[in-house]
C-alpha cells in the first residue's frame, strides 16, 4: 500500500521511489487525505521539491487541515516566505490558519524574514484561539520575537508560559546570544538547570557563539559543563567548543578537544581546527594539518576548507596557494564564488604585478560574480598601482550596473589619485555623493587624499567637514594632506581640535603630526612629539614613527642623530627604515654611512632594485665610477633593472603619460622643442633637465 511505502523516513526516499508512490496512489483511487499528505511532505523533502509538492496538494480529491498545514511547512522549508504569506491567508480565509502546527509554521516564516509585523498579527491570532498557553505555539511565539530582536517580548512569553521545555529555553537563549546580550543568556543557562532541565546540544551550541578573547571565563565554564554532560551530546557540540577555544585564542585546548574526538571526527571538525590555525596567521600550521586531512582524515576537503588554507596563503603571501589552487581545480570547485573570491584576495595580494593576471583568471572562472569578486580585483588594480587598468575596470562595473560600495570607490579614488586625473575624481566624487557614501570614512578619507594629492586644499577640506569624525580616519588622512604641503600650523591645529573633541588618537595620527614637522623643518617639536607620544598620549611607537623620526633628522642633515635612532629601537628596522637612511644619505653625499645602510638593505632586500639605483646615482655623483661600475654589475647579474618612473598630465580631458627618455608620446617633438626652449631661455630654475628625455616623477 501506498501509505505503508509513505510511512518510512521521507529523508531516504529518492526522487524515483516517491514519483512511483505518486503512480500507485494515482491507480489506487485513495480519496483519504492522509497518503496524499504524507507523499506531499515526501515531495518536499526530495529533489524534486516545492514545484512537485504543490503539484501534489492540487491533486488531493479533498484537502484537509493536515494538507494544508503540510504544504505551508513545504513553502517555509524551502525558504518561499512570500508564498507562505498569501498561502497561510488562503488557510486564514477557510479558517485553517489557527491551529498549533499552522501556526508554528507561520510563525517560523515571520522569524526567518525578520517579519515583526506578520509576527505580532499570529500571536493576535494564537491569544484569540485560546493557543498563547500552548507549549509549541508559545515556544514558536518567543523564537520569532527573539529572531527579530526583540528580546523583551520573548521574555514576556517565555515568563507566561505555564509550562516549558528544553526547546522554550533554547529559544531564548539563543535569542539573547544574537542580541549580543550574553549575561542573560548564562544567567538563563543557570536557571534552566535549577529547574532540573538537562541542556542539549542546541544549548551549548548557542552559548558557545558567544565566546571570544573578552569572555575566556565562560569558555571554561562551558567546557566543564560539556565535560559533565559529555554522553548526552554530541559530535556538533565538541567541534563548536574547538572553534570557541580557538576564538578565546586558546589553541592548544581547540587540539586537545579535536585529538579527544578521535574516530568520531567528520568533515566539520576539520575544517574548524583547519581555520582556528588560518584565522591565527599559523600558516605553517595550516598547511600542515590540510595535508594531513587530505592524506589521512578519509574526508573531502570542501568550500569552507579550501577558502580556509587559501585565506592563510594569502595573509602571510605565501606561494603554496598556487598549489592549492590545482587541488581546487582538481576536486572540482573551480568557479564557486566563496573559494574564487579567495584566490583573488589571496593573489592580490601577492607582491608581483604578474599575479594580477592570475586573479583575474579566476574572476573570470566566475560562475556567479558577486560584490565581494569585482571589489577584489579593483582594490587588487590599484593597490598594485595598476591604475589604468583599475579605472577601466570600474567603467566595466558601471557598464554591468554593480553595485559601487565604500571599498570600491576608495580604490577607485586612490587609482584617480596615482594618475592626476582630477576632473574624473570630481565626477566620481558626484557619484559618492549621489550613493550616500560622503560621510563613509573610507571613502571621505580617499577624497581627501585626491584633492591634497592634487594639490586642491579648500576641496579636500570640504570632503573632510562632510565625513563622520567620531573616527580619526578622516582626521589622520586631513593632517597628511597639510602635511605634505608643509602646512604644519594646520596640522596642529587639527591636532588641538582632536584633544578638545575627544576624537581617539591612533599610531596614524602621530605618523602625520612628525611627518609635518619633518617636512617643515620643525626638528625640535618633530623630535619632542617622538619622545613623549607613548608617555603622554599611551600610543608605542612603531616601525613607522621611526622611519618618520629619521626622515626627520636625514631631511635636517642630522645623519648621526638618525643612525643613532636606529640603533635604539627596541625591534629590528626593516627595509623602510634603511631606505629612508639610504636617501637622506644620498641628499647629503654621506657615502661612508650610506655603504653601511646599503649592506643592511641588501641582507634585507637583496633583490630591491632601488638600493642599487641608490648607491649607482651616489657613486657617479661623487666621480667614484669603478664603485658605480660594481654595483652595475651585481645588478646585471641579479638580473635586476631600474623601474622608469612614471608622470602624468590631464590636458583638457585627455591624459599624457611619460617616462625617462621616453619617445612614445605622438607629440614628441613639440614637447622636447619646448623643453629646449625653457632650458635655453631659463637655465638657472631648471639646472637638472636634459634634452635627452623627458621628466620623471
């Protein structure tokens, strides 16, 4: 018999044996509702789905109340909340619709759209049909309200329920935890227990979301708490506390749990070990445990594990990413959006301009391109200073109508910024307006860059009063433009003005306050900021405010004061520190101390191009030409050649572009016969131009 068939787990049948049932019962005749129901909820709950459940509830000869309520449990299933809306008033209008399992549906549909409106009309509904006392339907009632955060009114029917369940508790405790509200949350974890109530999984499951680096206390708690209620739960328990651990950064405790679980481990347990070493920045780690899941787990590596090992690839730029970028390839996920997205960070972030090439490969991979993969790949554009090609990528996201967020408008700015193009920054500014992203301070803090770029003060600052200044992203981004313009009076009263207003002062701030000083020739104050900062205002100084303290005594020309700087830092310099020694001593032909910095920077960077060029443009200025003849050498045999640097020009709309002894532009000839005219005519402003070729920046 149909119903006999019908009877077994609708979760084992296939699409093939519930289409077979459907024949019989068709041949039977049956006009009884309950196999039509009971191969309804089968449909739903197959591969065929809503479409076919529908089909079903069409067919029944005389529908009943479990007919409905089955078909609107299908639609809420399937996440078709619109249609369980109209369908649950259809059952309203044939007053179907109050009753404890309608009702439950219903309002779990009003919960998953975060629908208050829908949900306070069913508890109407509930109190009217005497059902408000009834444990399901008053369990169900408080989830919804919990679900659209109003915890209060879950409280209140929580507190009148003259009788509960574990379900009720979790309810509620699960409500508090998305609330962020975590004191009642453990507060009603104790009291569940005094009222004899074992907690189950759903219970810790909850309250172990809630764990970070500020509530490691809890952790433990919960831990011991597992630990006596250990043959009660199971394996989603055990993988939940392995990521709380990890997010309390006790790993050592999220291995000792995952090593505990032994045979029982299944894919999840992996993967949250596998991203409790990749959110750490335990790449080594990370890479070890992934192939030691691939080679003895038995399990797959899936989504979350690839987007996992490929986030440690690319935070630390490590090169082992294109290799698992042939194991994504290999086990088929080539083109999911969440692991594309991945690859893309990851080789964005790379150092090399060529491993643009390979992130846009897997952008274009993409089966569905989301925010997330076209932002990606313009932040990648223009933090690679690919600013051409960022710029007609973001015409390209105009063209396709994608969304223009704060991230890609800061990258798009910055991009505007590299390449001078002051009218397309202003035009861009018009759509920052016009998409309510002014006041973002991401985005205000790009405008102003643009305009302090360009040279454009009154307009930077105009974008900067517009910005939210509660934080000192604008603030700080405001100080670099005067400072870079040697205003440093405007600096320090925009300083004052972040005392007098409370604005948080960050390591940036002091980063802009001595580069002012440093390029107003202000030696004293830039040196007395750079002692006091961490006594006065509680900010340590960093790598960055040393590299701003020696420019500040290199611009000065005091080259000892700047050595001896150096050799108080409390960390190792890296490469910025020794390149900014490296130049002052070039500015001020110091090539005794400029050969020891360069021995630095090449034990750093042995292949940073510009040490070399450094130290050659020393040596010839100083006739020392068997010293610049070596240094050549050694770089012909790195296989290292100088980067031309790059100028730009916006005349009327249309962009020039030139290099050191360039002879591309269309307009050559007139632009040298004019640089010879200038040289001719004004040789004393211009005594470092040659004919040769053309300025570089």
């Amino acid at each position: 018999m149909p119903a006999r068939q019908l009877r077994r787990s609708s979760h084992h049948l296939t699409a093939a044996a519930v289409t077979k049932s459907h024949a019989t019962l068709l041949k039977s005749g049956v006009t009884s509702p309950t196999p039509w129901n009971q191969l309804l909820t089968a449909y739903s709950l197959s591969p065929l789905g809503l479409v076919a459940a529908r089909q079903v509830f069409d067919q029944i000869p005389r529908p009943d109340a479990a007919s409905w309520n089955s078909l609107l449990t299908a639609h809420v299933s399937a996440g078709a909340h619109p249609d369980a809306s109209r369908l649950l008033r259809a059952m309203h209008a044939r007053g179907l619709a109050a009753n404890t399992f309608a009702l439950g549906s219903a309002l779990r549909s009003a919960a998953a759209v975060g629908c208050l409106a829908l949900g306070a009309q069913l508890h109407s509904l509930a109190v009217k049909a005497g059902l408000a006392d009834n444990v399901f339907a008053a369990t169900a009632l408080l989830h919804m309200y919990a679900k659209c955060g109003r915890t209060r009114d879950a409280r209140w029917v929580f507190d009148g329920m003259p009788e509960r369940n574990t379900v009720s508790w979790n309810a509620l405790i699960a409500g508090y935890v998305e609330s962020g509200k975590v004191a009642p949350a453990v507060q009603l974890f104790v009291d569940m227990k005094r009222e004899g109530l074992l907690p189950d999984e759903a219970t810790f499951a909850a309250l172990l979301t809630v764990v970070d680096e500020s509530t490691c206390f809890l952790m433990h708690q919960l831990h011991g708490k597992i630990v006596k209620y250990g043959s009660a739960l199971g394996l989603i328990v055990l993988n939940a506390a392995i990521t709380a651990y990890s997010q309390c950064g006790a790993l050592v405790n999220s291995r000792r749990i995952f090593d505990e679980i032994g045979d029982r481990r299944d894919l999840i347990s992996w993967n949250a070990m596998l991203a409790a070493y990749a959110s750490h920045g335990m790449e080594h780690e990370a890479m070890r445990f992934f192939a030691s899941m691939m080679r003895t787990s038995g399990v797959q590596p899936d989504m979350y594990s690839f987007t996992s090992i490929i986030s440690a690839c690319a935070e630390h730029r490590d090169h082992g990413g294109t290799v698992i970028h042939g194991l994504v390839i290999k086990n088929g996920f080539e083109g999911v959006t969440p692991i594309c997205n991945a690859l893309i960070a990851m080789y964005t972030r790379f150092g090399e301009n060529c491993m643009m090439e390979d992130a846009y490969k897997c952008f274009d991979s993409l089966l569905l391109k989301n925010t997330v993969s076209w932002n990606s790949m313009l932040t990648g554009y223009s933090q690679h200073s690919l600013s051409a090609d960022a710029l007609r990528f973001f015409r390209c996201m105009q063209s396709k109508n994608i969304r223009t967020d704060e991230f890609a408008f800061s990258a798009v700015l910055r991009s505007c910024s590299d390449l001078a193009l002051l009218r397309l920054g202003r035009q861009i500014h018009g759509l920052v307006i016009h998409s309510g992203f002014a006041s973002n301070n991401f985005v205000s803090s790009s405008l102003i860059f643009m305009y302090s770029k360009s040279g454009v003060l009154d307009d930077a600052m105009e974008s900067f009063e517009e910005a939210d200044k509660s934080s000192s992203v604008p603030w700080n981004s405001m100080m670099f433009g005067y400072a870079q313009h040697g205003q440093v009076q405007a600096v320090r009263s925009l300083f004052n003005e972040m005392l007098k207003l409370k604005v948080p002062l960050d390591h940036i701030t002091f980063v802009g306050l001595i580069t002012a000083c440093s390029h107003a020739g202000l030696v004293h104050k830039g040196s007395e900021i750079l002692n006091t900062m961490e006594i006065r205002y509680g900010i340590p100084l960093r790598m960055e405010h040393y590299a701003c303290g020696i420019d500040l005594y290199g611009r000065a020309g005091q080259l000892d004061k700047a050595k001896d700087l150096i050799d108080r830092m409390p960390f190792k310099p890296d490469a910025m520190v020794w390149m900014t020694l490296l130049g002052a001593c070039r500015i001020h032909g110091n090539m005794e101390l400029a050969s020891d910095v360069a021995n630095h920077l090449l034990e750093a960077e042995p292949r940073q191009h510009s040490t070399y060029v450094l130290l050659s443009s020393m040596y010839s200025g100083l006739g020392m030409w068997s010293d610049r003849a070596i240094v050549q050498k050694e770089m012909k045999n790195k296989g290292l050649s100088k980067v031309p640097g790059w100028s730009w020009i916006e005349v009327k709309n249309e962009v020039h572009s030139f290099n050191a002894e360039d002879g591309s532009h269309p307009r050559m000839e007139e632009i040298y016969e004019m640089l010879s005219l200038l040289l001719h005519n004004f040789p004393m402003q211009l005594p470092h131009l040659e004919t040769s070729g053309a300025m570089d920046c």
